[in-house]
C-alpha cells in the first residue's frame, strides 16, 4: 500500500503518519506541503520519501494506491477532485468540504469515480467505543455526550463565522460519533449562545428509533473532554471518561457479597497501552487502507457524513434565527 | 427547638430525626405513625419521646415549636393545613404536595398564617453545592446534569401515572438544583419517552438570564447516580461526581511545571467526613430550624418550589401530547 | 442507655456525641469538660443534658450506663480507672493511654472490674473495611496501606517527643487496622526518618500466618489520606480509596464480552449516604453499646489494642537506634 | 539510522518497532527471526525489509547504524556480544542478560568497544516518569510503588526458578524505576513469599541520600498495575495511578475559596493522546538513538542497569535464606 500525503502540520506529524507506518504493509512514498521548512521536516522524518510542493505533481509522479490529505477545508476539496478525476483512493482529514454543497460534490464524483473514499473520523474506532457498540448492540435509549475544548475562539480557515468553525473542527466529531451510535437523525433542537468569542451549545437529536441523544459542547474549557453516558436497554448505564475507561451498572445483576447496589464493571487501559489504537486512529486508518485493498466503499466514506453535515446546517440555521417558540414558555 | 415529627420511615429514621438530634438546641418531643411497629421502632429509637397515631393530637399535646412531616404527598398536604391553621411552623419532605393545586392552597395558607414553611430540598445544601455556587458566584453558562436511578416503576403514592410518580419523588430533586442554581425558567423543552415500566428523559430548561441547562435522567439505572458539569464565566469548567467530588479547570490557570493544558483543581471529602452535612440534610434542616428561630420565611419555603411544580406540569403536558415540530426535522 | 461524655472538644462535638445521639435508645445525661466555655456549647447542642467540671462528679451524680471520654491520653488513664473504680462500662478516644504501662493497668483494672471497655478504633468499622473483610475471609497474603496527614508537627499531649505523638495520635489507627485484618504479628521492621518536623515512615509488620504488610506514613501531607491495596487468596486485588470506594480485580473471572483483561468489579458509596456508618463511627459506638448491654467484653476493649501497643513501642525503639544491618547492605 | 532487529515476537511487532518508524529519520533495514512464520510476518508488516534467520548473516549484509534485540535472555548476551565485536552500537530488551555475570560481561565487553548500548527501560521515560521527576527535583522523601502483574507463573526463559523469572521479567522494571528516581541503593530487605506458583514480594529500598522506596510486588492480579506515591521535601504527596494521571498536594498551597485542604492539582493525559510517549517506549529508544548519533553513552547503557541487577541477586539471597530476625521479634 502506496501513500502519498498532502499536508504535512500537527495532524498529519503527530498522528497520521506514524499511524500509517505502523499498519502493516504500508510505505509513504510522497508527502507534499506548500511550506518549504515542512517538506524538510518530512525529509528528516522520512529521509526515503519524496517531497513534494504541489499535489497534483506527486499524484502524477509517484505511483500511490491512495493519497492521505490533511490541510484546510478548501484544499480537502479541490485535492479530493484532483484525486477522484485520477480514480485515486483519496482519505481526507475532517471537515472533509468546507459546505454542504463542496460536500455533494465530492459524494457525486467519488460516485462516479467509483474509488474509495474516506474522512478522519477517529472517534468511530476509538477503543471504548468498539466496547460501547459491543456491550449496546444497538439498542440504545439515551446518551449524554460531553465535548469540550479550547478552541477555535476566532474564526479560521476560510470562514468568516466562528461558529462554523467550531461546528466543522469540533462538533463535526461528536455528531459524527452520536449518528454513528444510534442511526438516522429525526429532529434536531439547539439551544445555547454564541456571544463574543464564546460558544456554548446544548444540542438535542432524536433519531427514528426514539433514541434521545443530548450533546453538550462549548470552546470555553481549557483542555478537551470527551465524558459520555449512555443508557441502553437491559437497564444498563455506560459511561466512560477521557476515551480511557468504561464503568457499566446493570439492574439485576449478582455482584460480590450478593449486594444488588453501588456495584459497577470497569475496564480501563493497561498502564503501557501505546499506538494508535486508543484514540482510534488506527482502526480509522485501517478501514480505509482495507477498504482501498477490497476495493469497496470504506465504512467512513465521503457519504457516510453526510448526515452530519445536514446536522451542522440545522445548528447553524437554529442558531442564525432563534426559534420563537420551541416549547412552552413557563410562566 | 421542640420537633414532633408525622411519618416514621426509612427516610425520617435514617436522615430526618437522626440529623435533627445532631443539631444544636433540637429536641424530639413526639412521633407520629399510623402503623404500631413503626411507633414501636420510635420509641426504641427515642426512649424519652411521646408517640401519637394522630399528627393533630401530637400538635395539640405537645408544645411543639415545628412539625417534620415525610409521609404520603397527600398526607403531607393534609397534615401541613393542619400545622398551618394552628400557626405552627411546618417542615415536609418532598413532594409537599400531590399537585399543583395543593401546593397553591399550602403556599396560601402559609401567607395567611405567616409562619415558616420548610421542603425537603437538600441537594441545594450539599457540600459540593455550595462548593459550586461559591466557584461560580451566579456566572453560569450552561450546566448538564445526570440524574439516575432505579425508581419508581411503578406508579406509587396516590398516583396512577408512573412518569408523575417519577417526576414528583425524583426529577423534583434536579429540577429544583438546576432552578436554584440558575434562577427564573423561561422554556422547557422535553424529549424521550415513557415505555412500560421504562422513563428515559432529556429536558433543557433555558433560564431568562440566558442559561442553558440539560436534564439528562431515567429510572433504568441500578443505583442513584447525581453528577454534573457546569461551564461557568471565566472559561472554567467545574465538574462533580455523587456529591463526592469537584473538579476546575480553568482556561489560562498557571500550573505545576508551567503546563497550561490538562491540569485542574480537584477537591474530595476526608475519608472520614461524617453526619448530614455532605448531602445537604443538615444544611436544609438547619435553615428550617434558624428560619423558625427568627420568625422568617425559609429559603425551601412552600412557595419556594412553586417554579419546580410549574416545570413539572409542563413536562408532563410535553409528554402527554408529542409536540409536532420542536424544530426543523432533518430530512 | 444512659451516657456521660468527658471531653467536649472537636471529637466529641464533631462525631461522637452526634453518633451517639443516632443510636436506637441512647440518652446523654451528662457532659463534662473542664473549659467553661464548652459546657456553654454543651448546653446548646443538648439543653436537656446537665454539665459538669469534674468527671466523677458525673458518675457520682448521674445514673450512668457507661462513660465516653475524650480527652487528653493522660485524663484517658485517669478518668478510665475512676470509671473502672466505680464498676461503670467506659469508652476512651484513642490513645486510650499515655504509656503501654498505663495500658496494662488499665486492661489489668478492667479485668479485676469485669466491666466492658472500649477503644475509639473506628477504621475496623468503616464500610470498606466491612466489605474487605467479608471479601478476604481472613484469606488475606498482603497489604499496602498509605496513611498520610499534616500532623502533628510539634509534640502534644504530654509528649516531649513528636514520633511518639505521631504514633500515638496516627499510627494507632493503621496499625490497628493491619492488626485487625491480619492477626498476630510475629516482626516489625521500621525504616525511615524522623528529620526536624518531618515524619517518613516505611513500617513492614510481618504475621505468624505469613501475611506482609506494609505500612508507609507521614506527616507531610497536606490532607488526610487512607488508601490500600491487599492481595488476597484466589488471586484477587482488592483496593480502596478514601474509605468512600473499593475495586476488585480477580484472576479467571468472566466479563464483559467475555474479556478476562482489565476489567474490574467497583463499588461506592452512594451520593447520599450519610451518617456515621463510612466512617465507621456508628459501628465503634455500636459495639461498645452493644457490649455494655450484653454485659461482655467489647471487639474494641482495651485489651484489644495492646498489640498495636507493643508495635509502636518497638518503632520507637528502632528508630531511636538505628538498626545496623537489616539486611546485606548493597555495594 | 539504519536499523536492523532480532526477534520479532510480540514485543517488537507492537511497541519496538512501530515506536522506531515513528522516529524521524529511523529506516528499519533488516528483520531477523529464526521463526519462519514471523518473518513472514515481518515482510507483511515492512514489505521493504530484508529479512534473515540469524542475526550475525544480517550484520554483515546490511549496513546498519544499530541493533534493536528482542528475543531470550540468552539470546540477548549473545546477540549483544556479536553486535559489539562488530562495534555495532546494541539496544536489547529486558532483561538484558540471563545473569549478573553475563551482565558483567556485557558491561566489559561495552567499555572495550566504546559504543553505545541501550536497555529496554521505558517506565523511566513514561510521561508520568517525566513529570515527576520535574516536580521532586531529585527531593525525594520516600516512595510507595504498586506492581501487579499475572505472570509469570511457571519458570521461564531458561530460568528453573519462578522467582527468578518473576524478577528478572517484572522486577526489574520496578527496581530499575526507583534506583533511576531516588539514587544509590545502601540496603535492601525482602520480605514475602514463593508459595507454588504465587509470589507476594515487599521489597523495601533506603539509598544513601536516606530515601526509603517500598516496592509491594505479586504475580496474582489479573492485569498489569502501576501506581505510585510519593513524598517529596516541600511537604508535597505525588500520586500516579496506570502511567495514566498524577495528583499533587502541598501543604500550605493557596486554593479556590482559600480553603487549605482537600485540594489538589491534577493532570491526567488527552482523550487523544496517542503513540508511544506515555508508555515511555518513545522516550527509550529516542535515548538509544540519540546517543548513537552523539557517539555517547547512552543513559541506559547495559552498564546503567547493573544496580539493578545487585538488587535482584541480594533479593534472590534474602528469599533463599530466610533471614532469622530482621528485627526485634514481637511478643
């Protein structure tokens, strides 16, 4: 398995990369970057790979199976098209279009190109959430997602709106997780503030199966977060913290003492777990590259989030004109 | 303080009398129970008091200063107008009333009469409550709550509903957090759903002061769970589990080593933290007991939970009639 | 049962006249201290109650089941044997003596009187350590236990010297508690420093049936901590945090989704759980109460706590001469 | 820098070598097993390697920098001894030699080639490791380690004695931690038990600067435990639990609210953290290969584990033959 990267910052040193070196049978034979001191970092990494400063010139140059592409919005798409006019299995870093409208034009050509396609949605593959869909079997009746974080608090890439900013870096994750979790969404509620360079949202979704999810998310915390609980049927409670430990409570269950309350299963990490696994880098990764070798659409394809571009849309629009009446006004 | 207290449960034997024998200057001149055993079990409890089968017979032989009722929301009514029309301060625990137009009635009778009134609402006067209202000095964002439990699932009391007996015996206790914490509501919005035996609701409350708080809560969960996060001003995030623990984090906070990412301050109870006061039973028995002393209203007065009754009207009408469109429905 | 306390300090305000007071069928008669201002708080917390200066004046005068004290190590000695003199059940705070010299007089008088004694050994009676012991079944292989407070930091009581204050204010309680759950100690082996203020300890009790344990203590620890890990027979870790939660790790035991790695079984305690039973307050009091009525001898006598006597007269011996060669000395 | 690696069992295929591709500048030339299905495995993983059935043939045909080994103790003296003939700088795994006089050997044979050589010790370089270090300052008061593991539980590697296995598999890993954070070794003590296939070890450390370490050790739990105390001069008590978190407490810091206890600065890694630098796999071979780089010695050099290895051999003794009184016998 042949790689080229397109952008070589934070995302694609500290992660993408050495995720992708150490899947077995894969080789970087090109990473491009517009910025000169980049392509030399790339070099002293991977003294073997050639860099490059434009990505059409590598895609054309090297003989990739697949090209990994990790820069703005704006570049995911027009690098995406340049890939899928090549039939290039092409993976990009989230948000994978800078609007909805990018976003159609990409599922379109990936239609038509019929290659492979794949977005950076590592939460997906994280390894409590592989324990949290194994332990549900999707039946689901309610989560509480907690997402917090630093940033953004100015708007950046290409959009002038902080609150896009915020929805295609951050919530653009924990929608993709919820919708993942618990299936087509039904309705969508908002309610929260963006004031000044704060943002703070409490989102509800109900999906068709009567799932209630409620995302609470904000830029105001200074490092991030990822606490969720979950309650499925079975009369069970999920809850996890730090994407590091689970803790399970089940009606019913025979417990030490044979005492019926206050007793919990946890998992935890080992102390030495290391890689790529826990944070779900890898087995994103892995889905494409196996997905690129079966030649068949990867679980995390340019549709695949689809869904959660129509949420972001609904957010910003409910946020843009805020409803008169969501409910009745208690007196 | 001379107490004479109307229902001898578990809740008045394991935290009503033995935390008001605790408080200074507190004697228990009579109990009252309908069920012999449990008059039996009072006076094993407290050799010295006198036990009566009638709440208006112990008011009128004993010279009380207060009654504490915990019996039946119907009983608490009853047993109320009867303090109230003698001019005797009186306590009840929660609910204090079966419906919205009982407490009305109470809270009229207590105007009337002009003595002090007391619920018992003790999550306000939890250890980490207070913690957290000194932290947050009113300046709240947004707060997510998790309130779990295994009860009822049945509809119990007078009831014949099990989502009011829900309402009235637990989401009283959130709800009534929530209000104090973050003052006058000005929409509830209620999703999730009530299926046999199982409850399993979201409700966002937005305050008039812009607030946003989610009530995430079920009676599927094996044991009570009461943890929260709240976002307050100052980029600070300050979570809690189980009344047990608080944790800040605060954006630009100088830390060990000179980190700014991934550091809080975290605060538990001693190991040996003993008596009422970390669940807030001393705290709310306490403010009775002062409020009686001074001749004033009490912070938990009658009218003091009208707000909570207000919500849980309106949440029941939500769920009763699904409400057809509480925003845009994704397509 | 009719109680008069000796001592109205922190102790006895705090837990063990409240305690006392949530116990089925207790009465406090009387309260004596020598300190007029907290027989003025004595007649506040209890107006019923009669104080006193002097404590024989009480036993002489009240018609006293049994006496709690709480005072200085000294008083313990003194007003035990009065109490003793008179055929009267007594509690004593720990120390319960000044000296193992007193001790033995002291157990030596209880013997010749045949009244019940009692120690305030409350770490025997914590929840935890209930729930550890009936996990053990005295099947225990090893124990860590990290016990860590701010003080003391200058000699009290009637002490010159601050180890000696520290063992007799602290250690008592962990070395009780090792001896409680272990048996028989057969060697103890002391390494540490006792530098200015600064108390670090590694204390290594060794049992007749083989069991280790080992004890690491200090004073230079801003708050209270009680925390340990046992190794158990079948392969099981059994740790505990604060008094407030414990976790089981067991070999060969079924999971979750059948992974027999990582997970464990927890336990806590609930949000509201109130009272003196964490602590294990209510369950020393119980027992003595229990003892007196039952007229035998208490688990918490004072001849109960002579081995833990003996072992802290042996730290000080150690670390008043520093031990040659424990072991080869490594080159 | 050109490596080529020996043995490609678990070890290497998870940590060693995927750690060493995410390394700048790190290509992997060669892989050597004598096991052909693992080196099938091998070019699966690195299509690009060459790959060879004994490690002097692969020595000699590529042109390395350096040779990672990861195979039996055994095999590492061998392999060592080979590479440094050939003044070919050598990381091996732990343990690094099947004895003392091998290690000796090692360390002689090191010093005559003057190049580099590294050892498998990542728990110095985990990123709680660092941390701490950063916080003592080398001011150390005493150490409380946890090391829990299920295995071994049959004599290993060519060892015929499970304890042997047990400390030079696990052990030495723990040691190696503490001898790396407090200094110089005076005097070790051991007390415990071999019983079948159980060992519960209390091994207690005092180094000449007068820190005392106690290392509580068994091969009965079901996962692997790494947690920590210790206390350090300034009166600060340093927790880590799983190489996951640390929590600092200090006398006399200044708090929210002014409150002086309770409180504690925590820090615990992201969600997200990934690769190998928490498990201070990243850390060790960066070391190794940096110092192959700088032509130096690295900081874990065989020669730097010879203390370690002292500690086993006594550990070894002590366990053999039970010391008759360590200390004064408790009557």
């Amino acid at each position: 398995m042949k790689l080229g990267f397109v952008g070589f910052g934070a995302q694609a040193q500290e992660n993408l990369v050495p995720c992708c070196l150490t899947l077995a049978g894969v080789e970087v034979l090109g990473i491009c970057d517009q910025n000169p001191a980049r392509r030399q970092d790339a070099l002293k990494m991977l003294p073997s790979a050639r860099v490059f400063s434009d990505a059409a010139t590598m895609m054309d140059s090297c003989d990739l199976d697949a090209v990994v592409v990790a820069c703005y919005p704006s570049g995911h798409y027009e690098i995406a098209c340049q890939a899928l006019d090549r039939r290039l299995p092409v993976f990009v870093e989230k948000p994978p279009a800078p609007s909805i409208g990018h976003l159609d034009k990409m599922i379109e050509s990936a239609r038509h190109s019929g290659v492979t396609t794949g977005v950076g949605m590592n939460f997906r593959y994280a390894s409590v959430t592989k324990r949290l869909k194994a332990l549900c079997e999707e039946q689901v009746n309610s989560v509480t997602l907690r997402h917090f974080c630093s940033k953004p608090t100015t708007p950046f890439w290409d959009h002038t709106c902080l609150l896009k900013s915020f929805l295609y870096s951050q919530s653009i994750h924990s929608l993709d997780f919820l919708i993942n979790l618990c299936g087509t969404v039904r309705q969508v509620t908002t309610v929260g503030e963006n004031i000044g360079e704060r943002i703070v949202l409490t989102i509800v979704l109900t999906f068709q199966n009567g799932v209630t999810a409620s995302l609470v998310t904000s830029n105001t915390c200074p490092h991030f977060v990822f606490d969720f609980d979950v309650i499925a049927m079975g009369s069970r409670l999920i809850s996890s913290s730090a994407l590091w430990s689970i803790t399970v409570s089940e009606v019913g269950k025979a417990y030490h003492l044979d005492e019926a309350k206050r007793w919990s299963d946890s998992w935890e990490h080992s102390p030495l777990a290391s890689g790529f696994e826990r944070s779900g880098y890898a087995g994103q990764m892995n889905e494409f590259i196996c997905a690129v070798r079966e030649q068949r659409e990867s679980e995390i394809s340019f549709a695949s989030v689809r869904p959660v571009y129509n949420c972001m849309a609904i957010i910003e629009e409910q946020m843009a004109q805020p409803v008169q009446a969501l409910s009745r006004i208690a007196s």
